[in-house]
C-alpha cells in the first residue's frame, strides 16, 4: 500500500496497537506490508490525539458537483449518446461555462470506476500462418490424451502491476482475448512488471520460475530454465518426454539446441502466433485473477513475486489436468476452422 487512504479504521486500530506494545515500526510496517513512512505518520499522528481514525481535512473545494461527476461517468460511458473521451468532456463542460483540467475529469472517471484502457486486439493471422497452423494440427491430429500428457508446455510471460493500486493486475497474454467476441482490456500504464517462466503437464506437474531483473536471453534461458527445471521434467517422464515452448528468439539459438540435445530432450515446435494453441495461456490468465483477487494485492515487485509464487502452489490440479486434456479438442477445433482462431 502506497498511502494511506486505502488503509481502513480496522488496520490503523491493529497498527496503532502492535506499536504500542513495544514493537518497532519497521517490523509493523514489514508485517502489513505497508511503506515505513505510512506507518510513522500514523504513529505520530496518533501520540497528541489517542485516535487512529483517518481526519479528514478541508482542503481545497472539489471543482464539481455530484451532479457533474455524474454527467463525467455517463458521458465517458456513453449511456444515451456517444462515448466521449476526458478531453471531449472537458471541451463541452468548458463550453458551458464549466472550466475543469482534464485531469481531474481523468479523477471523476477513477471515482466511477473508469480507467485508462487501451482494447486488446486479436493475434493476426496471415495467409501463412493459417496453413502453418493448419499442418500442424493435421500432424498431431492422432495424438491421444495419453501423448499429450507427456508434453510440457511452456511460456514466459510478463505480469505488471497497474499504476493505481486499486486496479487489478493484468496478464500481457490472456488465453481468452484472441477471438473478437471475446476481447478484453488492459490498463495503459503499468508502474511495474516482472517476467516469469511457467510450466504444467497432467497429473499437477508445474514448475514457476521468477525472472525478476533483466531480460531474457538464450544463455539465461538455459542456466535458470532448461537445467533447473525442464530436465527434472525429463528424467521423471523418461524417453516418451516431449518439451514444448514459443517461438521467442531465446529459444531458437544453436546454444539452446544443444543443450537440449545434450540431454535427450525432445521439442515440440509450435506454429507461430498460435497461444490458443497452448494450454499454458489459460493458466497464466487463472493466476493473474488469483493475484489480482487477494484481501491486499501486490502494490510493488517483491510483494507481486510473493503472491505469485503462493497462487500458483495454490492453484487446484484438476483444472491443470482439463487444460492439458483439452489439446485434443483443439487440435480438432483448429482444423475445423482451416487454421484460424479457436474458441479456447
């Protein structure tokens, strides 16, 4: 937490009361994950007056009514007319008289639950990529529950934080977005982001791995992914283990070749821009809603990297399981479809 306002009347009383036990503020603060500041503030706030509760101070006079703030919400939402954009809303408001910025009309949308968004738009195929696609699943249209159990798929994705803390935390790849029906949306301006490498077969195999600074690279992929995790995945499968990961140029050095052959460990080559095609996304979009619907979500990298290492341990096998069963159907739905989008 960042300020103090999303702090509420019953963590200031527990606060309030831990210090005045003895404890120190730098242990309060690490145990509600709260900045130290906020705590010292509160804390010395609390010494002349005995009371936790927030007051509320004058200030400067809101610029607008309820009424107005009413008219802000309905006009970006466009209820009865056209949607309107804050600078369009500040054009009209100004134009009967009502001088307000566009930030704080940007302020009144917050207030009603309205954010900067950007929609997110399909993974385009050309020509070439349907008849990829299409080949592939043709190749693997007979594989069987059972082979499909023996593969790991994998991905890295990136999770960021929103930059106000209310908003929810937002997965950059979501299994569901890539048919047009089905389009979501994703805050514009996140303050944070970490990348993680993650992993599932049946039977509740996963493996998560943080990548917290820097970017990924072939040897990096190596040293923290292919050595530490997908060769125990190997040796506990046998011969029949197949590896399946994106295309990211990471992926595809002569260096991570060979060392995928310097362990027996055989690649399944997945078409290009095809994430319907990999169960993992529809993980990842899972855990992404577990994070974002914690009592107090991340509001900086260390505390994301702890909630998403806690999620994913907490995440139920059976729904991994239907996943990775569910290639099957795909493979079928894609086909179908003469390689185009499928509805997973």
């Amino acid at each position: 937490m960042s300020s103090r306002h999303h702090i509420d009347d019953f963590m200031r009383g527990r606060i309030i009361g831990k210090i005045a036990e003895g404890r120190k503020i730098t242990d309060v603060a690490k145990e509600f994950e709260i900045a130290h500041s906020v705590v010292s503030r509160l804390w010395k706030s609390f010494k002349p007056t005995g009371m936790s509760s927030r007051r509320h101070g004058g200030g400067r006079v809101r610029s607008t009514t309820p009424a107005e703030d009413r008219y802000i919400v309905l006009s970006a939402k466009g209820t009865g007319a056209p949607q309107l954009s804050r600078w369009q809303i500040s054009f009209f408001l100004a134009a009967s008289g009502k001088h307000i910025s566009r930030k704080t009309v940007a302020r009144r949308l917050r207030g009603g639950g309205l954010y900067a968004r950007r929609p997110v738009v399909c993974v385009p195929l050309t020509r070439q990529h349907r008849t990829a696609r299409l080949q592939w699943c043709r190749e693997h249209h007979n594989w069987t529950e059972q082979d499909w159990a023996c593969v790991l798929f994998s991905d890295e994705s990136r999770f960021s934080l929103s930059s106000d803390c209310k908003r929810q935390l937002i997965w950059r790849k979501s299994g569901t977005a890539y048919r047009p029906e089905n389009i979501q949306e994703k805050d514009r301006y996140p303050t944070c982001s970490i990348m993680v490498w993650a992993g599932i077969m049946i039977n509740g195999r996963t493996s998560l791995h943080v990548i917290a600074n820097g970017t990924m690279t072939a040897q990096r992929y190596i040293d923290e992914v292919l050595l530490p995790h997908v060769r125990l995945f190997r040796g506990a499968i046998g011969d029949k283990f197949v590896f399946m990961d994106d295309n990211a140029t990471c992926h595809r050095t002569l260096a991570v070749q060979d060392c995928l052959d310097s362990e027996g460990i055989q690649r399944l080559v997945s078409p290009a821009r095809s994430p319907d095609l990999n169960p993992i996304e529809n993980v990842g979009d899972a855990l992404g809603r577990q994070v974002a619907g914690r009592n107090y979500p991340p509001t900086n990298k260390n505390t994301l990297i702890r909630a998403l290492t806690e999620e994913w341990d907490k995440l139920p096998h059976q729904p991994l399981d239907n996943v990775v069963q569910s290639m099957v159907r795909r493979v079928e739905c894609c086909i179908t479809l003469h390689g185009g989008h499928i509805p997973y």
